[in-house]
C-alpha cells in the first residue's frame, strides 16, 4: 500500500505533464482499439462462414451466371446433403445512400442451410407464401424502422424497374458474428418476371450454395462438382464458404495492410513521447534517486520506483483508453450504417489494447531505468532539479 502510494504521488507530481500523456495514451489505445476494429468488420464475413457449405459460381467472374439446370447434377455427387441458389439483386431503397445487401434465394431450401439466421415459425411460414415477401436482418429493419407488413419499395438496377416487396419476416443473428444488415427475397418471383421481360437471362443463378456432411471433404467434393462441367459453356468454380469470403477480402488487401501498419505506428508515437515523458521524470529526481541509493536502497528499488510508475500511468491510459473505445465503436458502426454489416469491439482487441499500454510502459521505462541504476551517489547529490 505504501509502495502505491509512493507510485501515485511521483506520477501526479507534475499533474499538467502526467494528464497531457495520458490524454495523448487515451487517443492513440482508442485510435488503436478502432482500426482494429475496422479490420476485424472487414473479416467479418469470413469469421462467420461455415465449414460444411460451398459455393459453386461461374469459373470466368460473379457477373456470369450459371443454368439452373446445373441444380439436378450438382445434388447428385457423393458428398453433398443439401443444395440451394442465390442472384445478387442490387436495388436501390430512396436512395443510393441506403446500400445494402440483397439477394433472391429459393426461400426453403436457402433458409436451411443458414440455421444461424433465427425466424419465428410463423413469419418463416408467411414469407414461404408470398412470393412477394421478403425477410430482412433485425439490424436492417431497425435502421429504417420498418415492421412485418410494411412494403418495401426497390429501384432495380441489374432488374429493372420498380419492385414492391412485403416485409414478411425479420431474422435475428444466431450469436454476435451473424450479419443482420441482408434483405432476402424470392428468386422464383424475380425469375417469373424475367421470362415475361427478358428470357434470355431466366432460369439462370449467380452462385449454388452446397451443403456438404465432411468439412474434411470439401476440397474433393469441390474438384467432382467442377469436374462435372469441365469444357461446358459455363464451367464452374467450387470452394468453401470462407474462401468465398476471402476472395473478397483480398481485394481490399492493400487498405487492410495500411490501416495494421497506422495502428503500429500510432502505438510507437506514443511509446516516444511517453519515453520522453519518463527520461524528463528521472533527470528532474536525480538527486532524490542518490539519496536513495546513499540510504542504503539498493538499484532494483529504484529501478522498480521508474518502471512502476511508467506503468501505472499507462495502465490508467490503457484503461481509460479502452472504456472511451467502447461508446466510440458503437457511434461509428451507427454513422457507418450498412459498410460495416458487423461492428464489435472485441474481447481480444481489448486485451491487445492494454497489452499494447503495458509494452508502452515498459519500453518508455526502460532507458532511464538502466541510466538512474548507475548513477553515480556523490555526481546524483551534486545534481540540482
């Protein structure tokens, strides 16, 4: 407790240096804690993929679609249990400001491969009847506050014109990880327009999602689906949800790279003047640390004197950072909107925070420490403050 005390007292001795530092710890742990925060929304998508489903696209780009008839064929080959569809539908709700994911599924079998998207049995049923309905995630509705019964209007863009859907169901995100900014609506109905308007783009899908028993598997299940259309018109591409993902991902790669190394050096900006901090405390008490070493102390407690104070005012800065970083990630995910489907500080950015605030400490320590170790006593009792 006395050790403590002594510790509280050297760091607050100078109250307007000591709380500059700590504001300058506070703004870079926060700064720290939300571009992390960023990366990990940005993989967000590939957190939560599952490892028992593929999916099967065109082997040329996502623009090119694959027949329907790959349907049959596809649930024929060992190894896959489950099958279903999606187009990327790409209307625009008001206004192209209000972006956000939609998809036209085949509601049954798309709903059952996703168990994560939780939908009360009777909006299930409701949105399984009308073939104009949609199901949208709790976090979507929530932004433009709608409700079940509410129409919702979309400007088609890859399907043009205006397309009225009747919000029939909202999902709610199995645990943390589960995106609830998505709109889902009925392919067959989308497709049922296209044969009237556009026939040569009917019956045709963006991407097949293939629910398989043996995550162990997917590779040799990926090869016999591929392998089934090899030399076809439309030859395929077969790889695990995450891969999916990741093709994704790795277009932004460059961006991601750039924000990792910002977060760094925001983290080694601080550590200097935190260092600087700490140097100016050491040779402002030279003369008290060799009236310590005269009284008979040895160089640890001194040593343990510099350190415990660098780290008591960086912990104080990585705590206080990482209770400003909480209010702060939810502001941005709200001013974001829809960029970032998922947005949560994390339990391990958190801990990296404060390890990050525990190594400032300690490397901004570590120099006068070694120096104040040495002094000389007679040179350290010559020395005026």
């Amino acid at each position: 407790m006395f050790l403590l005390r002594l510790l509280l007292k050297n760091a607050f001795r100078h109250q307007l240096r000591t709380g500059l530092t700590l504001i300058g710890l506070v703004v870079a742990i926060c700064a720290f804690g939300l571009l992390r925060t960023i990366v990990d929304a940005w993989y967000a998508g590939v957190e939560a993929s599952s490892s028992t489903r593929l999916v099967t696209r065109s082997s040329i780009s996502l623009t090119f679609q694959l027949p329907l008839n790959y349907a049959q064929r596809i649930r024929a080959v060992e190894g896959v249990r489950a099958l279903s569809w999606a187009n990327w539908f790409g209307g625009v709700y008001i206004t192209e400001r209000n972006f956000f994911p939609q998809f036209a599924i085949d509601p049954a079998s798309y709903l059952a491969l996703y168990p994560e998207y939780v939908i009360a049995d009777a909006d299930r049923l409701a949105f399984l009847r009308d073939r104009q309905g949609a199901v949208v995630g709790r976090g979507l509705a929530s932004k433009f506050g709608w409700q079940v019964g509410d129409p919702i209007p979309l400007r088609g863009t890859i399907y043009p014109g205006t397309w009225t859907f009747t919000l029939r169901a909202i999902y709610d995100g199995a645990d943390a990880k589960t995106d609830e900014n998505q709109m889902f609506v009925h392919w067959a109905f989308i497709n049922e327009s296209l044969r009237q308007t556009a026939r040569q783009r009917a019956d045709a899908v963006g991407v097949y999602i293939v629910g398989i028993d043996e995550p162990n598997n997917a590779a040799l299940i990926s090869q016999r689906i591929d392998a089934l259309f090899a030399n076809s018109l439309a030859e395929t591409l077969s790889e695990t949800e995450k891969a999916f993902q990741l093709s994704f991902v790795s277009m932004s790669e460059a961006i991601l790279v750039a924000i990792q190394a910002v977060s760094l050096i925001i983290i080694v900006i601080i550590m200097a003047v935190m260092a600087n901090t700490m140097t100016m405390t050491a040779r402002e008490r030279l003369a008290e640390y060799a009236t310590l070493k005269a009284l008979g102390f040895p160089p640890g407690f001194v040593v343990g004197l510099l350190y415990g104070e660098s780290l008591l005012i960086a912990g104080l800065g990585g705590v206080l950072g990482v209770a400003a970083t909480l209010p702060l990630s939810a502001a941005f995910a709200q001013a974001t909107g829809t960029l970032f489907p998922v947005f949560q500080l994390s339990a391990l950015t958190m801990g990296l925070q404060l390890l990050a605030a525990a190594i400032v400490g300690l490397v901004a320590a570590a120099w006068p420490a070694w120096r104040m170790s040495r002094i000389d006593i007679v040179d350290g009792l010559r020395h005026v403050a």
